[in-house]
C-alpha cells in the first residue's frame, strides 16, 4: 500500500498521488514544541521581568520545558519515512529549506535551558552532594548519587553568597536571551507551514505570529494544569506524613499557595489568548475579504466540512468557554482544571485544523481529502502514525519530567 | 577549578565550533558544482499538445514499467486527467488510477469508488490532458528539502537522490502540481523525472515512445533547431499554474481554462 492511502478518502477530484502525507505526528510536532516555548516564557517572566507573583510557578515551568524538549523532536523521527537519516538535518542542512535550521536552532535553545537550569539548581547540587559525601556509612547507591551530583557541579563548588548572587544574573541573562530563541523555535514551526506556497491555507505571513501566540497559551495553560496536578498529589501526601514530619507545609498553606499561583498565572494566559484569536480572526477575515481563487474551496473547507472542528471544538470550546470560565471572578481550582484542560484542546485542534485542514482539500482545488486517524495499529505505518503514536509522544514529556525531578526539585524552598 | 566565567566561555567556544563544520558542509552545493561546469549543455523541456491526447493511457503503462513504480499501487510518475464541461456551466474531472488503463468506465469518478454519470447531451466539451513534473526552473521541491536530496540539475532536470533522502515529504507538500509521492518500495520521495536515464543518452522518454499520437514530446530549449524548441517559441503555448512562480517547463498546447 502506498504511503497515506490507508487514513486518506478522496472525493471528487484529486491528483492521484496526493494523500495526507502530514499526519498526527506533524500535528504533536507544533503542539510540543508550542509547549516547550511557552513553558520557557513563562518561567523567563519570573526570571527576566521580576514578576514576583510566577516564582513558585518559573522553576517548575523551567524544568518542565526542559522535559518537553527532546520530545519535541520525537514525531518528527516518527513521521519521517527513513527515520534513520534524520541525523542528516544536522549534517547537511540545505539552508533555503526552513526544516534545515531545525537542529542548529533546537541545539542552541537546548543549550539555554540547560545552563539556566544549571545555574539555578547548582547550590542544590552542591549541597546534595556535600550531604551525601558527609553520610558516615553510604551505600552503593548513595555513593552513586553522590558521584552524579558531583558531576552535575561541574566543579563550581562556591556557594558563597557572592557566587549565588553572580548565578542569579547568569539565570536572568540566559532567559532573557532565550526569550528570543523560544519564540523563534516556534514562530520558525509556524514558518515551515506558512512558507508553503503550495498550500492555500497554510500560505500566510501571520502564521509565525499566531504560532507563538498560541503557543505560550498552551504552554503557560500546560504548566498551570501540571502544577495543580503535582500539587494535588503533594496534598494528599502531605496529609499522610504530617504525622511523622510537622515541618512539612499544611494542607491549608499549600492550598491557598495553589490558589494564589493560579490566579496570577491565568491572567498571562488570558492575555496572551486575546493575542492568538485576534490574529486568527484577522487571518480568517482577511481571506474572506480578498477572496482569491482558492477562497471557494476553502470557504467549503472551513464554514462546512472542518466547521465541527474550527468553530464549535477549536474556537467554542477551545477558546471561548475558557475565556468565560477564567474571567469569571472567584476563580477556584477545578474551574481552572477545566479551564486548561479546554485551552489545550482548543490548542491542539488549531494544529490539526492547520495541520489536517490544510490537506482536506486538493490542491487541484476541485477534491477534498479526508483523515481517518487510525486508531487501533495494523502495522508499523499506523502506529507511527496513529492514535499510538501521538500518544507515545504525550506520555513521555511527563516521564522525563518525572526522572528530572529527582535531581532537580522543583518544589524544594531555596 | 572552572569558574562560572570560563564555563560560559567554553562553552559558547564549543557551540562555535560545533557550528563550523556546518557551514562548511554547506558549502558543497550540488547545484552550483554543476551549474559551474556545464552552462552551454542542453536545458530539457517537454511540450504536450492536448489535442492529440486520446486518454489511451499507454503513456502511464509505459512509465510504471520502465521507471519501476509498483504497477497496482495508486501512485505515478505521470498521469492523464479528463475534463467534461457540461452545459450547466460545471467542470467534472477524473483519472482513475492515473488513467494507467485509459478510461474504461464513461461516468466520472467521484471518489468512493462512486461513478457519476453524464448524458452525452448535457456535455459541452471533452478533452484529456496529460500531467508530469514540470521540472520547474524555480523549484520550490528543491528549496524546501531540508537535507538537499532534491536537487537540480543544469540541464533543467530535477532528481532525487534516493541514498539521501530522509523521507520528510516537505517537498510532496511543496510542488503546487502534486506530482511527488513516496516511493511504495524504496520509501523515499519520488517524482517524474523525464527518464534522465535515458534522454542523456540521447533516447525519448518511454511515455513520448509510448504515445501513438504524438501528444507527447520531449526537447532542448537551448538548441534553435530542436523542432520542440520550435513550436515553443513560435506557437501559443501555456504552462500551469504559472501564479505560483515557479517557471515550469512542462508547455501546452491546447490548454484550456478549466484545467486544475
Ligand atoms: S512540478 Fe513539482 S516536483 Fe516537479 S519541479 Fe516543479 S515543484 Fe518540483
Ligand atoms: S522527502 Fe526527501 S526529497 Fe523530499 S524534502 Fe524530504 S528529504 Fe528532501
């Protein structure tokens, strides 16, 4: 079988070797690396603006970016047909394609997160491992984790207050500048569709903007819905060893903590929403007005065969039902859950209506195609590029993030 | 001991060097090695005159076989398209299996395996035209791959180099044409090429041997004589979807305006 043809129906004329090449797996791209942007923002407000309010929140949104980065990468190997070669992107980039700036941009972001995380958990290193070498009988293990957090000190074993204070401006500088290069390793995802030329909808120089705007929404939306998640989990254990140990926070400091995070953190949201609709409205508008010639199978494409997806999942129930449910005043937690867990929805499903939209008609502009995401894997094609697949790559962000935390808390009081 | 201070240092001196190699490789650029050594050789066009084509599809049976497409699989390298412009004023398009065995059914696919069937009365005009890559003289296939597996060639051709291809389909969603898909075997990009294999050697391409009217031919803009060079500069010809900017060098004779 020809690759695509097993999730694509045609209808009505199509050249004959188009099929939706671009699945769900170049759907999560966007979507994680949106994520891993808008983490960063988030944690740079702390950082670089001093806006107080996200201190709690800037470390975990930090880590969390982080462990979203390698995964970023991940549906792009799975997507490619000779995942093999993909080291090749790296090696012989051929720079007028905008992919090819992916892993000089990618490794140079990397790079950033890394030092700034470096920067702000070195004391923690330092500390760990002096506590750990200082143990009168250490095991096997503790001797290990001594040995790594050593390593993770890079030498630097200075924890005067000089040194820390010189740390804290090394953090703001590394994510001041990184505040450029997340939105670059985003708005350059936006590019990658916005530069085809060959595609109706995807062809728009606002695509770049828009990405980035929705991608801190999902990002900093990502992060909020993470927080209270682990928060909730440290309630529950706080309950169970506050017995044994009274020093740690009370059910009732963690609560109102939560409370106050979420509160200041969803009014970055909501600004930036208002960003992100904006210019999708002015994109949508904008078409409708000039009508070029592909306006006839776009408008078919947009207001009746994708109208589920765009108007009442992407933008009802993706943008405005959280829009109301974060202004309206007395914001609790569980509204908040809700309100995050429909910003990413309508996040994601303004990928795939980019994404999937993008190839639901020919570009004969006289057919349409239609995805039938496969959900159950068949073979090796339909669990890359399947419900599996996506799934594979929503999961393990949240494992890696798992593994960073035990060397770097993220909820440990400096 | 490293200082906070030379750490940033070495490793912005790492990340600098790791960047050198990089921007030397791209210094290779296939394109200009070849374009610098052969300027004066041919420059490869096609002209199809849609008058002659009958829809027989033999071309599309001569070009799976000799480019090894898999023959049952629903992708080609070349295709025919029929047009039915009925007096509603409505255009009805189709090429079942690229037309590789003509046309055997008279209703139009529609997609589903569904046929929509026409009253020979209510039809205005009939006619075939014929589809291949028109190895553009802008490409965007070669600008957009990432890794430089597309590339062109100075005799106007463009390839594919199936070793190097990492099989992202950038370039499937770049040509404006559809005229790319992946290859069902080799699992890499694939695309018509004008039977480079055998127009460098001085043959026809096996759809124009295969063609019985003449509907097809191939030639050298640059050589006046060439009697396709010819009819391009003297007759009225049309390319596709010139809006795109993408200069192809596929020309027409016969093209009307309801042609996709
Ligand atoms: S027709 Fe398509 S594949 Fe052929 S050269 Fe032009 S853009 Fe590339
Ligand atoms: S599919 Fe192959 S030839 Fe096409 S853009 Fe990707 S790497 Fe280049």
């Amino acid at each position: 079988m020809v690759h695509g043809e097993a999730w694509t129906i045609k209808e009505f004329f199509t050249y004959p070797n188009e099929y939706i090449y671009w699945t769900i797996q170049i759907v999560m791209y966007p979507f994680m690396t949106g994520l891993v942007a808008g983490a960063f923002v988030l944690s740079s407000l702390y950082h670089v603006f001093g806006v107080k309010q996200l201190k709690d929140i800037a470390r975990f949104s930090l880590v969390f970016s982080f462990a979203l980065l390698p995964v970023a990468m991940l549906p792009l190997l799975m997507h490619l047909q000779q995942p093999l070669r993909g080291i090749e992107v790296m090696m012989t980039p051929h720079f007028t394609s905008a992919i090819a700036a992916f892993g000089i941009v990618f490794s140079t972001y990397g790079m950033i997160v890394a030092s700034e995380l470096w920067f702000v958990y070195r004391k923690h290193f330092v500390e760990t491992a002096l506590e750990l070498r200082a143990l009168p009988q250490p095991g096997a293990a503790d001797r290990l984790r001594a040995l790594l957090f050593s390593v993770l000190t890079l030498g630097a074993w200075d924890i005067s207050h000089e040194a820390l204070e010189a740390d804290e401006r090394a953090v703001k500088k590394l994510a001041a500048a990184g505040i450029p290069v997340a939105c670059f390793l985003h708005g350059y995802a936006g590019f990658i569709f916005g530069s085809v030329k060959a595609n109706a909808l995807w062809m728009t120089p606002l695509m770049p903007v828009i990405f980035i705007c929705s991608a801190v929404v999902s990002g900093i939306a990502l992060c909020i819905l993470t927080y209270i998640l682990t928060m909730e989990i440290r309630k529950q254990l706080s309950l169970r060893r506050r017995l044994a140990h009274p020093e740690i926070p009370s059910m009732e400091e963690l609560k109102s903590a939560e409370a106050h995070v979420v509160a200041m953190t969803s009014r970055y949201l909501l600004m930036f929403m208002v960003a992100a609709i904006t210019l999708e409205l002015l994109d949508l508008i904008f078409r409708g007005y000039t009508a070029v010639k592909s306006w006839d199978i776009l408008r078919s494409v947009i207001y009746e065969r994708d109208f589920v997806n765009i108007f009442v999942i992407q933008y009802g129930l993706g943008n405005l039902v959280p829009f109301f449910l974060f202004l309206i005043p007395g914001l609790t937690i569980r509204r908040a859950t809700v309100g995050t867990v429909l910003v990413l929805l309508g996040v994601f499903m303004m990928r795939w209506n980019v994404v999937i939209g993008g190839q639901a008609f020919s570009s004969s502009f006289s057919g349409f195609m239609h995805y039938v995401l496969p959900i159950w894997p068949t073979s090796m094609e339909t669990l890359k590029e399947g419900l599996v697949g996506a799934l594979i790559v929503a999961i393990v962000p949240f494992c890696i993030f798992y593994v960073l935390n035990k060397v770097m808390p993220v909820f440990k009081k400096a | 001991m490293i200082t906070r201070r030379s750490f940033c240092k070495k490793s912005l001196l790492i990340a600098g060097g790791l960047a050198v190699p990089l921007a030397a490789l791209e210094l290779f650029d296939p394109r200009k090695l070849l374009a610098e050594k052969d300027e004066k050789g041919p420059r490869w066009v096609f002209l199809v005159d849609t008058r002659k084509c009958v829809g027989c599809g033999f071309c599309v049976k001569g070009c799976k076989v000799e480019n090894e497409v898999p023959y049952d699989a629903n992708v080609t390298r070349t295709w025919v398209e029929r047009y039915v412009v009925t007096k509603d004023g409505k255009t009805h398009i189709d090429s079942p299996k690229g037309a590789r065995d003509g046309f055997p059914e008279k209703g139009i696919d529609i997609g589903h395996g569904k046929l929509e069937e026409i009253r020979d009365d209510d039809i205005e005009k009939a006619f075939f035209v014929p589809k291949l890559c028109n190895q553009c003289d802008n490409p965007p296939c070669v600008q957009v791959c990432p890794v430089g597996a597309t590339y062109q060639t100075a005799d106007g051709v463009v390839l594919i180099d199936r070793k190097w291809c990492i099989g992202c389909g950038y370039c499937i969603m770049g040509c404006p044409y559809g005229v790319r898909f992946f290859h069902p075997v080799y699992h890499v990009a694939e695309k018509c090429n004008f039977c480079y294999h055998r127009i460098t050697k001085g043959m026809q391409t096996a759809c124009v041997d295969s063609c019985a009217f003449g509907a097809r031919r191939v030639g050298n803009l640059r050589d006046p004589e060439d009697p396709v060079t010819k009819v391009i500069m003297t007759e009225r010809v049309n390319v596709l979807k010139e809006e795109y900017g993408t200069k192809p060098q596929v020309f027409y004779l016969g093209l009307s305006k309801e042609v996709k």
